[in-house]
C-alpha cells in the first residue's frame, strides 16, 4: 500500500484541503487570529472575516485592523483569499451583519478578553443556545483565571524564560505559536462536531503557545552549555572570514565530517564537547570565506548555512 505524503505548505494544500466545505468566521485583529484563518484558508475553508472601521481621518481604503496600519503588505497576505466585511459591532446595524455571517459559519474564531465577549452577546453559553453547530476557537492571552490580564508576545516570552537581555527577538513567536494553535484547535473543533453533531468551545492562550515553544530550554536541551546551547561544537553560531556561519552537525556521522575537514580527531560525542574541538574549529572557520564554506556543506555533507556579519 502506498504513503500519501502531505507537505503543509501553501502550495501542497491545492490537492488535500481537509477544511474543504467549512466555513470560518474570524473577529479577531492583529496577528495571531488572521495568521490562523490564512491556514484555515490554505486548508480550504471559506473564510470571512468581520473588522472595525478604520479610525477617523483614515486613508481611503484604510483597515480598521491595526495590522493595515503596522504593515500593510503583511495585512495584504494575511486576508489574501478572506472576504472582510466592515462592521462596527457596537452598532445595531454591525450586530445585524455579524449574525448574518454566525448562522452560515461552522467556526467563529475570537481573541477577545472574555469580558469582552459578554458585551458582545458572544458568551459561550449564549452563543451555544443560539447557534447549537457552531463552534468556537478563543485566543486569549493566558489561560482561565488570567484570561483578562493585559499582555502581548512580547510578555508571554519573557514569561517563559525566551527573552534573553535587552534584545527584542526576531520575530512574534508566541503570535505565531499561538495562531498555529489555533488553526489546530479549529481543525478539532470541526473534528468534534462531525462526529458529536454539535458546536464546541476551544480556548488557546497565547502564554501557553510561548511555553510550547520553550519546552527545549525548560527541559535543558537548549540551557547554556547543554548539546545544543552551545556545548557541542558542531552545533554554534561561529565568525568566518567575511561572515558568519551557522553549523549543525549533531548526528555523529556530520559531526565526523565536520571535524575531519577541520583536522580535528572524533571518537565520539565526547569529542564534541571539549574546549579543544570548540577552539580548533572555531580557528579552521575564522578562516573560510562564507563561498568556501558553501562548497564544503556540498562536497562534506555538512548542515551549515552562512550568513553574512
């Protein structure tokens, strides 16, 4: 019997498309709410998403999402393929469009504080009663109790122990983790009601998302000095003639190549692990250039990507 091999990648998802005939309705602004409803739309559901007018004195064809204002191009892929609608749901005339869309929708996915939800008339029991098939995914910033207290990515990473100094990380990962669970919870939730035949109700917290993410550094995999914390020395970040160069040669039959290009002796992991073999390749590549070493990743078989300083 043969394997189907599924990429879940946007261009993998034109044959398989498990979300085909669901339709989402998305509430929520920013990033990690229309980050999920971009994979739920790469996963084939029909997706819509209802947003606050843009602030007055707004550019025409302004968004009422912040995330039109930070980046729009980044607004522009999020919503590519989503059929936005503008409604101010604090109006009677917004409260009419969106339960228009909630007796069509199979999900409604929110990232209001639950305080919120209640102004709104979007409580789960209120919601259940009225829409019994519809589900909903809730994206909130920390689980249960917490769910009220202010926070962005930002904090949930400091609170999981993944901001290190006064550098600001690269990039949203707890958005980013939180939207992937998201879309996860999504897919449950339709799961659920297929075979239950009613809506169900699933929080994601985007604290929990940061302490995903974290779980290596929490268990000691990525503390200082642990394998790949920077205690092997075919697993770092190292200065190279015109660059840097970013190795990760842990498997012993790379870390083998590696220390035979270097002119260093290997035995076994522990070879990995002494000051000498950090010293020796830290010296072989200070002195390659980032092409020379492009080459050797080739011809070696190497894991090793270069970048410049």
């Amino acid at each position: 019997m043969g394997m189907g091999l599924i990429r879940m990648t946007p261009s993998s998802n034109k044959a398989r498309q498990p979300l085909k005939g669901v339709r989402v309705l998305n509430l929520s602004l920013n990033l990690p709410g229309p980050a999920a409803l971009m994979r739920c739309r790469q996963m084939g559901a029909t997706c819509v998403k209802l947003e606050p007018p843009a602030p007055p004195g707004s550019a025409p064809g302004a968004s009422g999402d912040p995330m039109g204002l930070y980046k729009r191009s980044a607004y522009d892929t999020l919503h590519q393929g989503v059929r936005v609608v503008v409604a101010d749901l604090k109006t009677e005339k917004g409260q009419k469009a969106l339960h228009r869309e909630l007796t069509k929708a199979d999900v409604l996915l929110t990232s209001f504080r639950p305080s919120a939800l209640i102004k709104m008339g979007l409580d789960w029991k209120l919601l259940h009663k009225r829409y019994p098939s519809l589900s909903q995914v809730a994206i909130v910033g920390a689980p249960g109790a917490r769910a009220e207290e202010p926070g962005h990515d930002l904090t949930y990473l400091a609170e999981n122990g993944l901001i290190i100094g006064l550098d600001l990380p690269p990039t949203l990962y707890a958005d980013m983790g939180g939207s992937l669970m998201a879309s996860e919870a999504i897919l449950q939730a339709v799961l659920m009601q297929r075979q239950k035949g009613k809506g169900n109700f699933v929080e994601v917290a985007l604290s929990e998302a940061a302490a995903y993410l974290a779980l290596p550094r929490t268990w000691g995999l990525a503390q200082e000095g642990a394998a790949v914390g920077g205690g092997h020395a075919g697993y770092r970040v190292y200065p190279c003639k015109d660059g840097r160069v970013a190795v990760a040669a842990l498997e012993s039959h790379f870390a083998k190549s590696l220390c035979t290009a270097a002119g260093v002796p290997y035995a076994n992991i522990l070879s990995m692990l002494a000051p000498a073999t950090h010293q020796t390749i830290a010296n072989y590549f200070q002195g390659m250039t980032r092409k020379a070493l492009d080459a050797l990743a080739v011809e070696q078989d190497i894991p090793l990507y270069t970048l410049a300083r």
